[in-house]
C-alpha cells in the first residue's frame, strides 16, 4: 500500500484559495479544509499553530493570486497602459468575487482618517510613482490622480462585489478613461476645483 501524501502548506493553502473562490472565506475551518484535501484536521494543524496563522498566510498568498491576476490582465489589455490598475481592481471584483471582498473589504488594512493616509499602505505610494512617471506627471501630482483614481474604482468594484451594478468591460473602460482625463485637466489647471484644493 503507498504512503500517504504528506500535506504541506502550498497544498492547504491552495485549497483554502478553491474554497474561498467557490463559497467564500467563510466557509473556510480546519474541517472544511481536512476534507477537501481527504485527511484529518492533524496535518493542518502540524502546518499551523492555529487557524489564525493560516489566515495570516493566506492573506499574502491570496494577494499574491489578485496580484498575478493584475499582470495577466495587463498582457492583454490592448488600451492605455494608466488604466490597468482600476480596470483590473473592478474586473478582480467581478470574476474573483468572494476572494475581492476578502481581501477588499473585510480584510482590507488600509485605515484612513484623511486622504493622505492612503500612502500609508506599503506599496501605495510605489504605484503612484509609477502611475506619475508613466503619465509624465509630477510625482505630487501624480499621487493625486492616482488616490481619486482608486477611490473612484474601489466604490464600483465594491457595488459590482455586492451584485449592485454590472458594467460591461467597454462601459468601464469608458467611464474611468473619462475620469482619468478630468483628473489630469484639473492638475493641468492647478490641481483645484472652483479655486479650492481638494487635498491638504
């Protein structure tokens, strides 16, 4: 009779990942993992110290997953190289539903009490830096664009989670290509709105 396959982190935290694409992360417990991968809960627990660790790690691996998911699409996306990041961010939203609002929504770190703390988030502020340089803009700037761009994003990703809205790709890709340009000729303008900025 052949030996059992040991069970290794790469093969729970893959079927955490198919669990939580199909039902949520919700239905994800030490149970529900055990028989999907046909054992007991022990070998879990021989990876893991607890089920909160496992999330901790998920976490990463899943955002890992959203990541590699950002750079596909942006392989084949045939438009302006500055919309991939919100286009994708709503795409994600749609396709990978319940993996979105993991990561998105309930388990989202970002903690703001004004606009400028969204920089506080690691890699926020390198993405708005590229985000500035591949439009030419300064970096300042640039990181205004970038922040109404994602809050913008964020708020149909979200509705679209929820099943509130359902945008076809060409309707999207129409409706933040238009915002993109009123952001950059409000920054060409002086960065203000009626003579008041928006951000301080």
């Amino acid at each position: 009779m052949p030996p059992k396959a040991r069970i290794t982190k790469e093969m729970i935290l893959d079927t955490v990942l198919d669990l939580t694409r199909k039902q949520g992360f919700e239905s994800v417990n030490a149970r529900s993992i055990a028989a999907q991968l046909r054992c007991s809960t022990q070998p879990i627990f021989t990876c893991y110290a607890d089920m909160e660790e496992m999330k901790r790690e998920f976490l990463t691996f899943a955002y890992a997953f959203y990541e590699n998911y950002v750079q596909r699409y942006g392989q084949t996306f045939q438009g302006d190289p500055c919309l991939v990041l919100p286009l994708s961010y709503i795409a994600f939203a749609q396709q990978e539903t319940h993996v979105f609002q993991l990561l998105f929504v309930h388990d989202m770190e970002l903690d703001m009490a004004e606009a400028k703390d969204f920089y506080r988030e690691a890699g926020n502020g390198t993405k708005a830096e590229a985000f500035a340089k591949a439009l030419g803009l300064p970096v300042e700037q640039g990181r205004r664009v970038f922040l109404d761009l994602f809050f913008y994003a964020h708020g149909i990703a979200v509705l679209s989670a929820a099943g509130k809205v359902a945008l076809q790709q060409e309707t999207g890709e129409k409706m933040v290509a238009s915002l993109l340009s009123a952001l950059l000729l409000r920054e060409k303008q002086g960065g203000e709105y009626g003579g008041r900025s928006l951000h301080h």
